[in-house]
C-alpha cells in the first residue's frame, strides 16, 4: 500500500504547485519555486518575475494635487500666484501641442500663464531682448524657452540668457554648475522626473549599480548627476555607482553593463534598444525614450520608448510605459519648479524635485534586486549618430 499512498502525495503536491503559480501569475508577483520543494531540481531552477508597471500618469496625478494645495495655500495668505511665460518660435507642430498642454495644466493648478510666439525668421537680438524682459518683470516667476529653434539662433546663448531663478528647465549655465556641485538649483525636468519616479516608487539607489543609456546635456548628464552624488550633500542624491553608455559604446559592452545594472535608464532615443536579454532579473527599468514608428499592423504611427516593453516587463522588477510613464512626470515637474521657485521669495530654499516640506527620501531598503547576470553575444554597432547623446 505504500506506493498507492506515495503517489497520492505526489500528486496533491503538484496540484498545489499548479494553483500556487497560476495565483502569483494572475497577481503579478515573481515566485522562487524552490521556497515551496526545495528537493526538486526543477523547482530550484525556476525563477520568474513581472515588473510592476510605474503609471506616471499616477504619480503627475498625485503631484499635481500636491500643487494645488501649495498654491491654495500661497494665495490663501495673500500671496501673487505662480505665472509662467513660454517663448514659442516658429511653427513646430510637436512644440505647440506641448506648450498648449502645459499652459492647461498650469491653468488647472491654479497658475497663471502667457505664451509669446515669433516667427521662425525672429533673429537672435530680438530673442535675447524679449528674454531681458521677462527677467526683469516681476509677475514672472518661471520662463521657459520652447526648444528646438531655428538654426540661425544659438540655443546654448538663449539658455544662458534666462535668469538662473526663473529658469524652468534647469538649462541655465549656473544651474548645471550647481547640479554638478551638488547644490540646490533648477534641475532639468525630465531628470527631476526620473528622480521624483525612483523616490516615489521606493527603488533603493544607495549602492546600487546603475546604467545610464545617453549622456545628452539636457536628460543624461543630469540624471547621472543625481543618482551618483552624496545623499548628505546639500542637494541630496542617489549614492548610486553610475556608468553611462553611449554611441561610442559596443553593443556587446552594453549587453555586459546592463546585465550587471540594478536600475537600467534608457534615453538614447533609439526605438527598442534595451531588449530582454540584457536585463538582469528583477532590475528597475525607466524608459525616456520617444520615438515615433509604424505600427505594421496598422500602418499608423505609435509612440514606443528605447526599451522593448512587452519583453522586458517579463523579468524586471519596475518598468515604466511608453506613452504615460516619464512624459507626464516630466510636465508634472516643471509646473512644480515653477510653483517651488515662488514659494522660494517666502521660505528661503529651492529644490526643483523635492517637496518644500520634507526632506529628500533618505537611504530605507524597500526593493531587493537579486544577482542575476545574464550571458553577453553578438556584436554590431547599437547606433549611428544621435544628437541626443
């Protein structure tokens, strides 16, 4: 009778593994099956996870409300509102749909906006007195310049021209200075938005291995920045290792450091460059990356980001979308730099992605990346020439 009875227990066991792995799969939690029978080679080998998926759509959501009631609170006492005036040149069909969305948003907020547009043929004098304007207008408290602009005006001399503390996007000189030197300053948006992403999410970045995919001035470079600078430091950051790939970067050494990389930052701007088998399981991925491609199905256009999405979200730990994952954090952040440079004239400290009330999110542990390094082949150039690196 003992091998009647045997067989009995093996099959309710293996019913118990079936329900116990249907139920983590419907609930998007990663299982290590070896905690159920760790007798059994094939349960030690088995390992899976699916990404949470960071909706930042949410988190703007969120970030909003908490503008809301900062800027309630401001006019509440007495105080002017927020204004934020955009310099729109030209007839960029992309750029117009943005400021028209952010001067929205800004409404919405309870802010008050003005956008100046000029001809693509405006000359760079024209620009820099209308530039001098807002900086000494008092009503003003964010300015922002809509890039790209024509190539007859140097976009480096228009960022430069924008007062540091009305500079919105963090571009000015003085500001990327102060980024570097760790001190508090206007952060780029997209970069403050990656931030606010990771500090929201609970990601640990104390000691973590990071890979930044682009080291473009204005995304790239200040992303690193963040992450790697001293969290004691004035402007607080990730004490994170940072390496920074690039075009000049083989496929195969990319491969390599994204394998080793706990948090994988991709914003090359190269459609579906991070694939599957380059992450390792359970990394946090954040997807900058905007392209536009044809959908072969349809032949319409789609945005898709710099991370094959449906592949990858299979083993990391968080994956952001393409489109509602950075795009919204990014508009969420310069409404927020805005909203913190007026509250700077009445409390004295400017931290374009950090809460006026609190303090940056100091080093707590809430996510475990597991060593899982996969195996680097193949070799070929990953990408020509991008302005964006």
């Amino acid at each position: 009778m003992a091998a009647p009875i045997a067989l009995t227990v093996n099959y309710i066991r293996i019913q118990t593994l079936t329900s116990y792995f249907q139920h983590c799969r419907r609930s998007k939690r990663w299982i290590n099956l070896k905690t159920v029978n760790r007798r059994s080679p094939f349960c030690q080998s088995l390992k899976r996870y699916v990404a949470t998926v960071v909706s930042g759509t949410e988190l703007a959501r969120h970030i909003h409300k908490e503008i809301q009631s900062d800027i309630a609170k401001l006019v509440a006492q007495g105080n002017r509102r927020p204004h934020l005036s955009v310099i729109l040149v030209g007839n960029d069909h992309a750029s117009h749909t943005y400021v028209r969305n952010k001067t929205r948003t800004a409404s919405l907020l309870g802010m008050s906006s003005s956008t100046i547009s000029r001809p693509s043929s405006v000359s760079q004098d024209e620009m820099l007195e209308l530039i001098d304007k807002f900086n000494r207008e008092k009503s003003i408290s964010g300015l922002l310049v809509q890039l790209p602009l024509p190539e007859h005006i140097n976009e480096r001399a228009i960022c430069n021209a924008v007062a540091p503390e009305k500079d919105v996007d963090g571009f000015h000189i003085v500001n990327i200075g102060k980024l570097c030197l760790d001190q508090r300053c206007m952060v780029p948006a997209t970069a403050a938005a990656v931030w606010e992403i990771i500090r929201r999410t609970g990601i640990e970045t104390v000691g973590r291995n990071v890979l930044v995919v682009g080291r473009s001035k204005n995304v790239g470079m200040p992303i690193a920045m963040l992450l790697h600078s001293d969290r004691n430091h004035e402007r607080p950051g990730g004490d994170a290792t940072v390496i920074m790939a690039h075009r000049c970067t083989p496929l195969p050494q990319l491969k390599e450091l994204a394998s080793l990389a706990d948090i994988v930052i991709a914003a090359a701007g190269v459609p579906h460059l991070i694939t599957a088998d380059m992450v390792k399981e359970g990394a946090a991925v954040i997807d900058v990356g905007i392209n536009r491609m044809q959908d072969p199905v349809t032949g319409k256009l789609r945005l898709v980001g710099d991370v094959d999405f449906e592949a990858v979200k299979e083993k990391a730990g968080f994956i952001t979308p393409v489109p509602g994952g950075v795009g919204p954090m990014t508009i969420a952040m310069v409404d927020k730099m805005q909203a913190l440079h007026r509250l700077d004239t009445l409390i004295g400290t400017i931290g374009p992605y950090l809460d006026y009330k609190h303090k940056l999110l100091q080093a707590s542990p809430t996510t475990s990346f597991p060593a899982h390094p996969q195996a680097v082949t193949g070799s070929s150039s990953w990408l020509g020439s991008h302005a964006c690196l």
